[in-house]
C-alpha cells in the first residue's frame, strides 16, 4: 500500500493543531482513519516529522554473487540436474546450504530453462 502524501500529512497535522479539532472529526475531513491521524500525531510528537518512513526491503538472498556464479556453472556443467543435484553440488562447491525452492527461484531468476535428456534411444534405421 502507497503511503500518503506529505501534502496530506501536514494539512492533517495543521487541522488538528487547530482549537477544538477532535480526531474523528479531522479524519472524516481528510477522509482517513482515525488511527492514522492518532498516529501520525504520535510520529510528530516523538521526531517532529510527519513524513512516511522509507521503504524497507525484504531479507537479503542466500545466494549471493558468488553463489550464483557457482550456480550457473553446475547448471551450464549439467544442465538437465534436479534442484536437490544442484543444491547438493553447490554446497559441495563451498555455497550455502538452502531449499530446493529457494534454488528454484534462483535458478528461474536466472531465466534458465531445464534442458531433458532424450529418454529414447535413437532409430537404428534411417527413416525414409
């Protein structure tokens, strides 16, 4: 969810400065919660800012770089491996031990596809 202007932020907490504002009423003004006003008056209060906190990001990958360079040479090495082949030679070749779906989502963010072997033995006669 986007957060709210600072635009709106600071019209919020100026009609709640005003004489007599009560926070039901400054929210159903701004058409907000009451719980954002209380809150962003708290945030006030406690840095003096009414602007949005940043963004944060999400856990940092298992797979770092290097892993993903070890990665992509077992993959290019044997390229029809299972997830448990390749997780099992990563963390032989010195990369984190992880899930077979936390590889399966480094290897499609490598945009990698699964080459099979053919499971047939060719013709011995020509066709023709």
């Amino acid at each position: 969810m986007k957060a709210y202007s600072n635009d709106l932020r600071e019209r919020v907490a100026a009609a709640c400065a005003e004489p007599d504002a009560t926070h039901p009423a400054v929210a159903a003004r701004f058409c907000v919660s009451v719980s954002f006003v209380e809150k962003l008056l708290q945030r006030q209060r406690a840095s003096g800012s009414v602007a949005a906190l940043p963004r944060r990001s999400g856990p940092a990958p298992l797979l770092d770089t290097a892993a993903r360079v070890e990665l992509v040479a077992c993959l290019r090495q044997q390229p029809d491996a299972t997830l448990d082949e390749l997780r099992i030679w990563v963390a032989a070749l010195g990369g984190p031990a992880v899930s077979p779906a936390t590889l399966g989502r480094a290897v499609q963010a490598l945009d990698w596809r699964r080459k099979k072997r053919a499971s047939t033995l060719p013709n011995a006669t020509p066709s023709g």
